[in-house]
C-alpha cells in the first residue's frame, strides 16, 4: 500500500478501503482536499487495480442428464462437470472464457465489468474437481482507475491470441483489445473496426462471439464476431470477418427463439456456436450448433446443423461461455461455464464434453 493510501485509510478508517469500488468513490470525494498528498495520490493512479483472490467451492457434476447416468449425448460425451460457489461479493457473471492452456490456466470476462483468471483442477482420470488460483480484477479507464458503469464495460465475448485478450463489449458497442499481465490489466490499447452499422446492433444484443479462425483454414487465421441477436431484415443475425482479405459483414441463418451467447472454431475450420433460450412455461434451454467453415463468407447466410439441445432435465444453466480445446489424447474437448447474474436463483456451472466426429 502506498503512504497515500495508508494516509487516507487513517483519515476515513475504513478497513477495507482498498476494494476497488469504495476506491474509486473516495479517491473522487477526497482528492482536492488532500493537496498536500499530490506526489503520492499521482503515483496512486498508475498502480495496478487491486486483484481479488477468491477461494471456489466446487461440487463434482457426475450426472448431466438429471437422475440418469447416461454419458453419451449425439456427438457429445459428457466427461464431467462443476457446480461453483464462492464467498467473493463480485464472484459470478461470467460471460466468455479461454483457455491460456488448453483445459487448465484461462483468461475471462464478467458482464459487470470484471477480468477473471484461474486453472481448472482435475483428477487422475483428467475429469475436472475445481477452480484453483482463481482472481477477479475490475476493468479500469486510461487513467487506471475502476470502472463501474455496466454500460461501459459490458464485456461479452473474449478471444486470445499472442498475449492481446480482444473484448466484445455490448451496449456501447466496441471491439477492444487489451495486452494480457494477469498482474496488471490496462486499459485497451487498440479498438477494432467491427464492420457492421452500429445502428444495426442492438443495445443488449451486441457481440456474443469474438474467436479466431484457424490459422491453415479457409479463413486463415482471421478475426470473427457474431452477434447474440442483432437481426437484418431477413430476421438473421449479424456477423463480420473483420480482417483479412475475405473481410466483410455475412450473417448467421436464426432457427427458432435461440441467441448465441459464444462460439468457437473446431481444429477442422467449422464454427461451434453455443445458444440459449428462454420461456417462462420452459425454462432455460441451451443448444450447440455446427456451421460450416465454407459457409462462413462475405455476404452469406452460414447455417448448420444442431449437435445437441438440452432443457431443464440437463443439468444446465444460463450458459454463456464456451471454449474449444484439444486433450494431450487429441480428443477434442468443448468446456462451457453460465453466467448466474449474480442471482440466487441461477448458478455457476463448468461443463465438458468430449466432441466425437461423427
């Protein structure tokens, strides 16, 4: 702690001043009174948000169809699953996740503003037992400090790649990117074209989905976004490859009252997209769907098939994250995690799934 900040803590006495919203209020309300701390409060505002360390509490998930012991779902096989809990106050709401190694250390972002880092712990047989190591920073502003506004950092959808995170933020509709240091995340350093009329997204329906084609595949490496429901006139939802020489907005064909809340490309070149649905007599349902990689093309409608629908006699939730990976097998393994908006009604899942080809 900086003598700045252990001479503000005495004035207030609040113990837990350094929790990065009460920071954010005080640093404001006490700033031109303390003139006489100006060296210190300006080397304050470079300093690192501050990172929460939080302990999870995971009970194993042995059973995804609810009461039956069945592993095989089409193409899935259930390989195991997490039902996490913590005492941390901004635990929850995480939108998008990946992998820094495949099925251990990752990278995400919560839709209330929050970065969040961990490692999936397994056991002998590879099937996941918890979150280790696992912390949440606050997104801050150019000038370092917390942000808390929803609307400003409503962070959806996540890819990585070459150590920059890019962010696809709704309601204020951007594309960011951000140098990954676990220890010390800044501001964006860069915001992305995103091709599609901003008019053309809506306010809560932004973009879902940020991956990255494979590097060897038709799209070569290129950076995709899909919407979760920003529909054109046809009633499809808006997408863009937003580089390379094939750069350009296409569209995704909508089925039924399903969004898209992630995706992610297969090794092969096809686009997994995870979707989700909502009915007050139904419930929540959630859906994969493969499409095509060939369909995937400027001023396109990309379509394909459904792998597999789940209701709620599948132990599911609000699932909003997704991440494709591949085991030291080979096998490809598809991890999904749900958003609980920080609702006692909702939870906090961790499923996965092996992908078989079919």
């Amino acid at each position: 702690m900086t003598r700045a900040l252990e001479l503000i803590k005495a004035l207030i006495g609040l113990p837990r001043f350094a929790r990065a919203r009460r920071r954010s209020v005080l640093i404001g309300s006490f700033f031109a009174a303390l003139t006489c701390l100006q060296p210190f409060t300006s080397s304050f505002a470079a300093d690192p948000a501050p990172i929460e360390q939080m302990e999870i509490s995971s009970r194993t998930i042995t059973q995804f169809r609810i009461g039956r012991d069945e592993t095989r779902f089409g193409p899935l096989e259930f390989v195991g699953g997490l039902e996490m809990t913590s005492s941390g106050r901004d635990f929850g709401a995480l939108s998008a996740f990946r992998f820094l190694k495949p099925g251990s250390d990752f990278i995400g972002v919560a839709d209330t503003g929050f970065w969040f880092f961990g490692k999936v712990e397994r056991d002998d047989a590879g099937r996941p037992v918890g979150f280790g190591d696992f912390r949440m920073v606050q997104m801050v502003d150019t000038a370092g400090q917390p942000i808390t506004k929803k609307e400003l950092v409503d962070a959806e959808g996540l890819d990585v790649k070459d150590g920059i995170a890019t962010v696809g933020f709704e309601r204020d509709h951007r594309l960011s990117q951000f140098r990954i240091d676990p220890d010390n995340m800044k501001a964006p350093f860069r915001e992305l074209d995103f091709l599609i009329p901003k008019w053309e997204l809506r306010k809560n329906r932004g973009f879902e989905t940020v991956t990255r084609a494979p590097a060897g595949g038709q799209r070569k490496g290129a950076l995709v976004v899909v919407s979760e429901k920003s529909l054109d006139k046809a009633g499809n939802i808006f997408a863009a490859i937003i580089e390379g020489p094939d750069k350009g907005i296409f569209t995704v064909k909508r089925i039924g009252e399903f969004d898209i809340t992630d995706g992610a490309f297969l090794p092969g070149g096809d686009l997994l997209l995870l979707e989700r649905s909502y009915g007050l007599a139904e419930g929540v349902k959630m859906r994969l769907r493969r499409i095509p990689g060939e369909t995937i093309a400027k001023g396109k409608v990309a379509d394909g098939p459904v792998l597999f629908e789940a209701d709620m006699s599948y132990l599911i939730d609000n699932m909003e994250g997704l991440d494709v990976w591949q085991r030291a097998d080979g096998a490809t393994i598809v991890s999904l995690i749900s958003d609980d908006n920080h609702s006692i009604l909702q939870r906090n899942l961790y499923l996965e799934f092996m992908l078989h080809d079919e």
